[in-house]
C-alpha cells in the first residue's frame, strides 16, 4: 500500500509499515513488540480491562453483562471477564487464584511440571501473585530465587536437555536441581541466554540421568514479576557415567567433583588427606616409580620453602625415587599448573641441587627436566608453581635408558609455554554484595585489605551486571561496564586472576594500576587470549607490587559484555621477579648466531610503536607487553631474527635502530613469508 500524494524524487513514500508515517484508519502491521504488549493488556491477569464493565468498542453490551471485580469467568452475555495464568485457577467468585498443583515451594515439593521430558515440552507460569518466598539458587555468588515457581520433569533415558525460561515482563533466572525436595543437588544456573547480545532469556544445557527426577526454579531478577515460558529440549551432548563409587573428593568423570575435603585436608587420588601426612614438606616425600603416573597431585595447600636450585620454592610438594643408573626426564606436561620441576640429591636437611626448570614444556603446560640419577641414589623432587600459582598436576618420571657419564648431571630444560591453574587456596574470603554496584568507581573500589588481604587470599563473586557505569579507564579506555577493588602493597609479587569459571561465564579483562584514581599507571593488563587456554573466560597476571603502595584492579567485559566472574587475589610472599627487559632501557644483549631460550610470561604491559602501522590515521602506538633485545653488529650485512625454533604462542617482531631508546625509530617489520609454519 502507498500513498500517491506523498511521493519523493519521483518515488511514491511507502507508508505500510510501523513508523508514524500512515495514513490509515485501521492500520494492521505491527511490531512484534507491538503485538506483545497488545496482547498482555487484553489477556493478561494483571491488566487494568479486566475492571471494564463495558466498551462501546465492543458495540451495545447485553443487559446481564457483569465483570465488576471480576477477574475470570462469564461475562454473562457469551463471553468472559479474563483468562487466568496457567499456574491460576478461577474460583467461585470468579477471582484467579494460585493452583495447588503448581507454584509449590522448596519445602512440600508440590510443584507443577512436565511430568516424563520430551522433546518440545512446554510449560507457562506467572509468578506476580506468588507469596513472598526466597529460595536459595544455584547460582555460585548467593543469588536468591524470590518469589520462585517449580517444574519437575523425569527421563527415560540419560540425555541432553535444554531449559529456556523466556519472558517478555520479566528478566527470568533459572536454576536446576536433582533429586527429591528433601535432598536437592544443584546442577546448574542461568541468568542471561549467552547466545545474542543484550538477551535476558535464561538458557542452560545440563546432562539429565535416566530415573532421576529433576525440578526447574524460575524467578525474576531483581524481585522483578510476570508471566513467562518455560520449554524443555533435547540436544546433543556427550552424555558420560558420573563415578563417585568409593572416592572421597577429585573428579567425578562428567566434569563435576565427587566431594571437598576440610581445609586441612588435601585431594590425593580421591582421597582426602590430612596435611601433616601430605607430601608439603621433604620428609614425607611420596615415592614415585619409573613409567608411571602420579595423578590427581596438588600444591594447593603447601607452605612457601626457600630450599630450591636457583630461586625460592613456592607452595613446592615433594616426590623420592631410586636412581637408575641412566638419565631420567621428570614431567609434568599437559597439567593444568604452570609449574617448575627442582630435583635433589642428598638427605632432607642436606639436599645438592641436580637440576630446575625454570620454563615449562614444549607442548601444553607444566614442566619437564632431564637429569642424571646415579644407580640406587635416592633422588628428591619438588615440584612448585610458578610465580607461586597453585592447582592440581600429573607427575610421571619417564627412564631413557642412556647411561650416565661421569659425574655428568646433565640440566636440560625444555620449551616455552603457558601459564595455567586452578585455584584452590584454603582459608578463602567469600565476599558477596547487594544489588546495584557500590564499587563501580575508582573511587569507591572495594577494599581488600579490609577484608583479610594480604594474610588470606581473596575470592569474590560479583557481576557487571549491576554497575551502570558504561566508561572508565585504567591501563586503556574501557567502553565496558566494569568494577573497583583495591589493595596495598606487600613488596612482594601479586596474583591477580578471573579464571574460576562460574555457572553464567563471560569474557573478563583485568586491568590493574597504582598511584591514585585521578593519575594512574599501568601495572597489568591480561584476558583470555594472552592467558592460559584453560582460562577460557578470565585472565591471569602475576606481577610486582611496592611496600605500601596502592593499587586498584578493574575488572570489566570483554566486546561490552556483562556477566558473572570471580576475582582471585592472593600474595605470593615470593620476591619481585620481573624479566629487567620488559623495558627498552633493559634490553637483553645478543650476538650473532646465538639461542636464547625467552620466557615470556607476566611481561609488564607497555604502548610501542607498530612500524606496520606508521602513517595509519588510527595512528602506531599499540599496547602489549613486549620484551626488548639489543643487538650490536660486527659487521655490516643481512641479518635474520628467528623465533620458530621450540615457539609455543603467537608473537611479533619489530625491529628498531637508534643511538638510544628515546631515539629509536622503525627499522624493519616481520615478512609474512618468512612465518613460522605453525604461526
């Protein structure tokens, strides 16, 4: 349809559409919005036309038409006053009123639901006439689910399943729990759908178990109320057998845990451990044996001991064997910690040095080290993390049948790689906040050292959802939602980390600065892409800090996202350790035809000129977190810089000349037919 009268450049206006520009009289093309909200005040229980005793819309009204303070039911003249919600039943004086089959609490399991899951199920509810109840969610930081509605389904068979709770009048968060009212198990939580920016939906896949009964807890966030939806799906997942048959704590096989042991306890081959039986300290050494695995191994609660070959221990657990006779390789490759592998002759009190990895493996993370053991010596190891990073390992001693020579102790350290762990630290704070973010300024950032930093390493559970401040900055402009916490310094070195993924992740950056909220200077920048892979959706920095000093910590969403993340801080108690050429002032000399095996982790980050980008109208400067060399030819020629050799990661060359630092300018860039093949 148009308009002829309304025509531009020879072009007759189109007017059938949602904009202002129509003429019609009855128009009929609307928004879907339009029609959502259009619907909601005709049908809904809530809408003020139920208290309409007539329309002349509707045309003459029969004489015994009557919905005064009616919500449901006859009108008296064929129709009806309203329709009820599905969880809603009109009673005799036609008033909708909560049905006992549905919208039970926690407590009686009186719920409604699905009864046997198939696929496409579906069920609606509405929760603003529900009783004031808060029931506790699934979700990691405390959440409560107020004013909540219940729907159970069971399987036939172990399956995928997809829960979506959509909503038009609400913000919905879902939880999922299995087993009966009395004995349920938190199996997962969802705020906001993580498909599509700015969706409030909430969508979560769990593996469902043949005969096991399961209840769906929808809520509103923030209190809100209304009517929703509830629909149930099959999808395709790797269904797996949970297997907790005689284990105490670790893994239970479908990427859960089958316990927690006390503080004093450690997780050895699922089993709870107390301490001073553990392997923390040289005495109690576990015995390992050539060509086999050492699993499920952990330093999470090891104390710092300054007994090393090169530098302090850090939170170091320790292993004994028997020497061979040949050289041995001991490994930790492809374990979640960035560790560092230290292996010693001697007696406990007396122990000589034999060799250290002061950089982890070739492939994936951990460490490996080659040594000499003589035949029937008695060979300690310890095993650390670096930088004072705690998690859980795998430690195999692997034999390579060459004889020693002589006296040889043959240090042989391999690789560069990642950094990687999973915390789990003791005696943690658990810090939690109300709705709407009270540290969403530098000025306001949360105290730490009030609350147990540096004596007690930190975990709090918080979310950029809250805050409502969309620009900030610290070491680069954010355009992200983000919030404040801050600390004083210890002198020592500093781990900062969003790795913990929780129920509802996001994409987290870590920005961290000293000196004041008005004037700051960059300490450290890190997220996923410059952090270990199984920090999926975090990063992960460890970096110097200076007795006394202050320092502040933004943590803010990736692209604009907001979400859920859990901020790790933790002393170390290890000395500052930062490689002297993150600077160029502290460049590292180099000569020709020489290797040097480059560790490059917990670089301080720095803005340098991208020689690439010279003469771009965005400009060259680029942050990132270099390491600086310097190189001084003999004689004149063509030299080439090459990193392939054992590369793990991405990196970049730039080269630069000048007679100093503040002189220099771009001398030559990376050719792209000289990459690396696997870069």
């Amino acid at each position: 349809t148009s308009d002829e009268e309304n025509q531009s450049c020879g072009n007759i206006a189109q007017v059938q559409n949602v904009m202002d520009y129509n003429y019609e009289d009855c128009i009929c093309f609307f928004s879907k919005g339009q029609v959502a909200e259009m619907e909601f005040w005709l049908t809904s229980s809530q809408s003020s036309r139920r208290g309409l005793s007539s329309s002349r819309a509707l045309g003459p009204s029969c004489e015994s038409y009557d919905c005064t303070n009616k919500e449901c039911g006859s009108d008296g003249c064929g129709g009806i006053c309203g329709e009820c919600a599905s969880n809603e039943e009109c009673n005799e004086s036609q008033m909708c009123e909560s049905s006992p089959n549905n919208g039970g609490n926690s407590d009686d399991g009186d719920s409604g639901g699905f009864g046997l899951f198939r696929e496409g199920s579906e069920a609606r509810g509405d929760n603003s006439r529900q009783s004031s109840e808060s029931v506790q969610s699934c979700d990691e930081s405390g959440m409560m689910h107020d004013n909540p509605m219940y729907f159970e389904f069971t399987v036939e068979e172990s399956t995928g399943a997809r829960m979506t709770a959509q909503s038009t009048r609400m913000d919905p968060m879902l939880s999922l729990f299995r087993g009966s009212p009395q004995s349920r198990e938190c199996e997962g939580f969802n705020d906001d759908d993580p498909i599509g920016f700015g969706n409030l939906n909430a969508r979560l896949d769990a593996i469902v178990e043949a005969g096991q009964t399961y209840t769906i807890v929808v809520s509103g966030y923030g209190e809100s109320r209304g009517e929703f939806t509830v629909t149930l799906q099959d999808v395709e997942m790797d269904v797996c057998t949970r297997d907790c048959s005689e284990k105490q704590c670790g893994d239970d096989g479908c990427g859960a845990i089958c316990g927690t042991c006390t503080e004093q306890e450690l997780c050895v081959d699922s089993t709870c451990v107390a301490v001073s039986d553990s392997n923390t300290v040289c005495s109690n050494a576990i015995t390992a044996v050539v060509g086999e695995q050492l699993v499920d191994q952990d330093n999470a609660l090891a104390s710092v001991n300054i007994l090393s070959c090169d530098r302090q221990l850090s939170n170091a657990v320790w292993y004994k064997m028997s020497g061979t006779g040949t050289k041995l390789i001991a490994s930790t490759c492809g374990s979640l910690l960035d560790s560092v592998i230290h292996a010693f002759f001697g007696e406990c009190d007396a122990l000589s040095c034999v060799a250290s990895t002061p950089v982890p493996c070739l492939l994936g993370v951990g460490s490996s080290v080659e040594f000499c053991s003589p035949q029937s010596t008695e060979v300690f190891i310890a095993v650390d993390g670096f930088h004072g990073r705690l998690g859980s390992f795998t430690l195999e001693i692997s034999d390579t049948f060459i004889p020693c020579e002589g006296t040889e102790k043959g240090i042989e350290a391999y690789g560069v790689g990642a950094n990687e762990d999973r915390m789990i630290s003791s005696n943690r704070s658990i810090v939690t906040r109300e709705l709407l973010a009270s540290n969403e300024l530098c000025q306001t950032a949360t105290n730490l050292d009030a609350i147990g930093f540096p004596a007690t390493p930190i975990e709090i559970v918080d979310s950029t959802k809250d805050s409502t401040v969309p620009y900030d900055s610290g070491c680069i402009n954010s355009e992200s939602r983000g919030l404040w916490y801050r600390f004083t310094g210890t002198g020592t070195m500093v781990r900062v980390h969003t790795c913990e993924s929780t129920i509802n992740p996001y994409e987290s950056i870590i920005q961290v600065v000293s000196g004041s909220c008005e004037k700051k200077e960059c300490v450290a920048y890190t997220h996923n892409e410059v952090s270990p892979k199984s920090c999926e959706f975090g990063g992960d920095s460890v970096f110097c800090t200076e007795l006394g000093e202050s320092y502040w910590i933004y943590v803010e969403g990736k692209d604009r996202q907001v979400g859920q993340f859990i901020l790790n801080v933790r002393d170390t108690t290890l000395p500052c350790d930062e490689p002297q050429n993150s600077v160029c002032e502290g460049a590292q000399q180099i000569s020709t035809d020489e290797t040097i095996a480059v560790n490059h982790r917990d670089v301080p980050p720095s803005y340098v000129t991208d020689c690439e980008l010279v003469g771009t109208p965005d400009g060259s400067a680029v942050f990132t977190s270099p390491l600086w060399f310097e190189f001084i030819p003999q004689t004149a020629g063509e030299f080439v810089v090459d990193i392939c050799d054992s590369l793990v990661g991405s990196f970049d060359i730039r080269v630069y000349t000048g007679d100093s630092c503040e002189e220099r300018y771009c001398f030559g860039t990376q050719d792209e037919q000289f990459n690396c093949p696997s870069n």
